[in-house]
C-alpha cells in the first residue's frame, strides 16, 4: 500500500529528512547494553546478503535481526499518533510503513531469522537481556 500522491509540505519532507537512520539515543542504549552482556554485533547491516531491510543490530551467527522501531514512524500501540494536516497521506504512509516491517519479518523468518522488535520507549536494560537470552538459546542450538 503506497502512499496518496498528495505529498507532504516542503518544511515537512525537509524534517523528515533530517531524521537520523542509525544512531538513535535508544538504539545506542541498546547497543551499550548488548556490548556490556558480552555480545558482538553488527550495525545497520541487511542480515542476508542483498535483503533491502537493514537491521539496526545484526548478531550473524545466531541469526537475530534487531529493530529499534519509533513509536511515530512504526505506529505504536501505545503512543502512535497522526498528524491533522494531510492525514490522509501520514495515515497511508505510516501504515505503509507497519506493512513494510510486517513483511521484512515474515521474509527473515522465512530464511530461519529470528526477529526482535523494541519499541523507542522500552527499556534497553530489559530488551538487551531479552536478546541476550534469546542468543544464548539459539548459539547451543546452532
């Protein structure tokens, strides 16, 4: 499902653009966490070789593609909101977007991925034990 054709402002697409890909305060918590439970990764890389959905954390040998998805962009449950101005246009692109993750996880599954969504708002500590645990299990498997 793409997008109406009636695009947002210029001042809108221009801070859209400006919003970061990597490197997020949340994301780099996750990382520090992942780092200090000993785990090794990969940053903002396709798990398989030309998957087009980069992964914000990779851990290759067990197989977990981790996103850190914003509560805007990936339309939390909990705090997901709409813009009034063009509604119409954020309502199909948001949702666009879910669709788009929907389907990138359904693919890594698939070729024997496991995935791992985080919310921007979790806590890291927690989410980082989760995928920790998570590695640990598929490592003695694999």
């Amino acid at each position: 499902m793409s997008p109406p054709s009636t695009p947002p402002t210029a001042a809108t697409t221009k801070r859209m653009k400006a919003v970061r890909r990597r490197g997020t305060r949340p994301e780099l918590e996750l990382r520090s966490e992942l780092h200090a439970r000993g785990l090794r990764y990969r940053v903002d890389t396709a798990p398989v070789p030309g998957f087009r959905r980069r992964a914000d954390v990779t851990l290759s040998r067990a197989r977990i593609a981790v996103y850190v998805d914003g509560c805007f962009w990936h339309s939390c449950p909990e705090h997901a909101t709409v813009p009034k101005s063009n509604r119409e246009w954020w309502e199909a692109k948001l949702a666009a977007n879910v669709e788009r993750d929907r389907k990138a996880d359904r693919d890594l599954e698939q070729l024997g991925w496991e995935v791992v969504r985080i919310w921007e708002h979790e806590d890291m500590a927690e989410a980082a034990a989760r995928i920790a645990a998570l590695h640990s299990a598929r490592i003695d498997v694999v």
